[in-house]
C-alpha cells in the first residue's frame, strides 16, 4: 500500500462475495448504471456543527473514489442535509432523503439523539444505516427490532469501562467527580464505568452530576463536582462542553485526573479552544492514528492518508481527526459495496456490512484493532487505547 491507487487495490479490492452477475442486476431504488445515491444527516450548524466536517470528509474521499471509476462503473453521490443535531430536525430530514431524493442507503448518520429519533423510520422502510455515527450501545442492543441498523465504532459503554479499568489500575483510592451528556451517549458511558468498578462504583463516585446540550455553560457543574472533593474528574461530554470543563478546571485551580471521551477530547476545535497548555494530562481513548503524530510520519497507512489530503481535502485541517474519522467511514462504505457487487439492493449491501471480513485493513486504524462483522455481531470495531495530551499531541499509554 505504497500509493494511493495501491491502497484503493489492498483496502478496496475486495471479490463480490455477494453481488450477481451484470446481467442479473434488478432496478433497485437509488441505484442506476452510472451512480449510487447516499443519504445523509450531519449537523452542518447547531452545538455539534464541528462534527459536520465529517461528512465534508467523506464527500471529499468519494471524489477520489468517482475519479478512480467509482464502484463497478457507478459514482458515488452523497446527499448530506444540515439537521442541526436535533432530533426532530433530523427525522425531517431523513424522510426527504428516503421519500424525495430516493437514496439507496443512508450512511454516518450523525449523533446519538439524532439517530435515535431517525432509527424507527428507516426501519419501518427497509433502508439500511449504515455505519451510522454513534457509539451508543442501544444501537446494537436489538437487531431484530432493528435490522437496518448498524454502527462502526466501538461502543462508548466499552470505552467508559476502559476508563474505569484505568482508574482501578492507576487510582485505586480515588475519589471520582462524573460529568455526563444527559443523553444515551453520556449515560452509555456511566454505564461502562459502573461495569468497571462495579460494587466499588457507589463509594468511589462522590458526585454525579448531568448537563443539557442547550446549556450555555457548564461552570456550576464543575465547581460542585470540585467542592465534593474528587480527584479523578470522569467527563462524558462533547466537544463544546469539554473544553469549557477543562478550561473551569484551569481557572479554579483544580487538577483532578481528567478522563475525557473520545467525542469531546478532540484536539481541534476542544482542546485548542480551551487552551492546550490547559489540557495537558487529558485522558482519552482512540482507535485512530493521529496525523500530527511523528511516530505515524513513515507510516504507510499515514501517507496514503496525507496524499489524499494533499490532493482531494486541502481545506482539511489534519489537528482535526474529525477528518482521518470522515476519511477512515468512507474507506469502510466503499469496502462494503465493493463486496456487495452488482446486486446493490438494500438487501444484499446489509448483507455485505454484516459480514465483513475479520481480515479487513483500513490504513488509518490502530494497529492491533481488528474490523469484522457477522450477522450477530454487528458492530465492526471492538477495541479502542487510551491515550494521554502532552500539550502538543496525544501519545498512547502501554496496554
């Protein structure tokens, strides 16, 4: 995987294992001989617009994909519509993209509300979501309820029991101050924390405290949590309201051990708008190589990743890993319908996500995290690391 084109070969060139023969092609919706339309929503503006970029990615990685010769001769058109990151907005939009524009698949449907509130729909219609943008555990909870679901990422209730591991191992006495999403994203990741200490969780937590999206600040949160005398401050949040509670915990003066989800420990735009030299000691956890990392500089997978930028996204920002995320989903959706083949019926492209292969390689993902799916294990990525902020970048702890 030496060049881009030998990269769309090794992570793209998988065998049709369940696509027919040209000539057995049905009309299917969203799916004619020269184009396959994509569906998505993504929150171009609202408290969650940074995460709009991820499309902006993945519309920028199908460029590359169309001027390759796109899918068995078919461009790739993705519809992405702004929901703002609410919820009623995005049932709006979903139906106009499954009703009017007449998608074949809808794809990285962005946010835990938001897909919560869409997933009964599409459902109902038969239209798979692939890959949709959450790590929530409710997404793969009931797959017989919801059988055109499925997600990509590791779950964030694994993700809160890596943390509480972390804890366990390195504080075993402390004291711990929770900051949570009131959402199924921030509940998922009390839950993992809970799994983790178990029966330890009630003397361990000394405060436990929640916050609204709508929320203009987050202040008073953090100086209850300070007053109840934790040290170790567990922060499930999203990117707007970690950097507030990183920048609060700077400006009182608190220096608890800061874990911090993989949604709101971002670089850029988190730890930058709170202030880098304010996050140094952040804690998170990762599944993806980080761009501004030297370590990854010779790294295969990595180059592939900044020629695409180069050439396809140069109004990427690579402090952003909103973009590797974008470009890493993007890379996973062409794998799935190169494996479908030519039957693309929604059908046969949820059969080609549910069974991906164990051997697949995307050249952005961490060595040692494997990427596989079957019918009753459906959430492809399984593993994560955590990782530390040293002021400049993130760098992996020892496993």
């Amino acid at each position: 995987m030496k060049t881009l084109r030998g990269a769309a070969l090794a992570v793209l060139g998988l065998s049709p294992l369940f696509g027919s023969p040209a000539s057995a092609q049905k009309t299917v919706v969203g799916v004619t001989d020269t184009e396959i339309k994509i569906g998505q929503s993504a929150p171009f503006s609202g408290p969650a617009s940074v995460y709009g970029q991820i499309s902006t990615a993945e519309s920028d990685y199908f460029k590359m994909i169309n001027e390759q010769g796109g899918i068995n001769g078919r461009k790739l058109n993705l519809i992405a519509l702004d929901d703002g990151y609410s919820p009623p907005k995005s049932i709006e939009v979903v139906r106009r993209l499954v009703e009017d524009d007449q998608v074949a698949i809808l794809f990285q449907t962005i946010g835990t509300a938001p897909n919560a509130a869409i997933r009964k729909y599409y459902n109902q219609k038969q239209v798979p979501d692939i890959w949709l943008g959450s790590g929530a555990s409710m997404f793969v909870t009931d797959p017989k309820a919801y059988p055109w679901s499925i997600p990509f990422q590791p779950s964030y209730r694994l993700e809160g029991q890596m943390f509480g591991r972390y804890i366990l191992k390195t504080k075993p006495d402390g004291k711990i101050g929770i900051l949570y999403q009131n959402d199924d994203l921030g509940r998922d990741y009390v839950s993992g924390l809970k799994d983790a200490l178990g029966d330890k969780f009630d003397k361990m937590v000394v405060k436990n405290l929640s916050y609204e999206v709508a929320d203009p600040t987050i202040d008073s949160q953090i100086l209850a949590l300070q007053a109840s005398g934790a040290d170790v401050l567990f922060d499930a949040s999203t990117p707007k309201f970690s950097a507030m509670s990183i920048r609060k915990v700077a400006d009182i003066d608190w220096h608890p051990l800061h874990l911090i989800d993989s949604n709101g420990a971002l670089v850029k735009p988190a730890l930058q708008s709170a202030g880098l030299e304010k996050s140094v000691g952040v804690i998170t956890a990762a599944y993806l190589k980080d761009p501004t990392d030297p370590a990854w500089a010779d790294d295969a997978g990595m180059k592939e990743f900044q020629a695409w930028r180069a050439k396809y996204a140069p109004e990427s920002d690579p402090n952003n890993p909103v973009w590797a995320y974008g470009y890493t989903m993007a890379q996973a959706l062409v794998v799935v319908l190169k494996q479908a083949g030519n039957d693309l019926s929604r059908e046969n492209i949820m059969k080609a996500a549910t069974n991906l292969p164990d051997t697949t390689v995307l050249p952005m993902v961490l060595p040692g995290i494997k990427i596989g799916t079957t019918p009753t294990d459906i959430r492809p990525m399984k593993s994560m690391r955590l990782s530390r902020f040293d002021g400049k970048m993130y760098q992996l702890l020892p496993e």
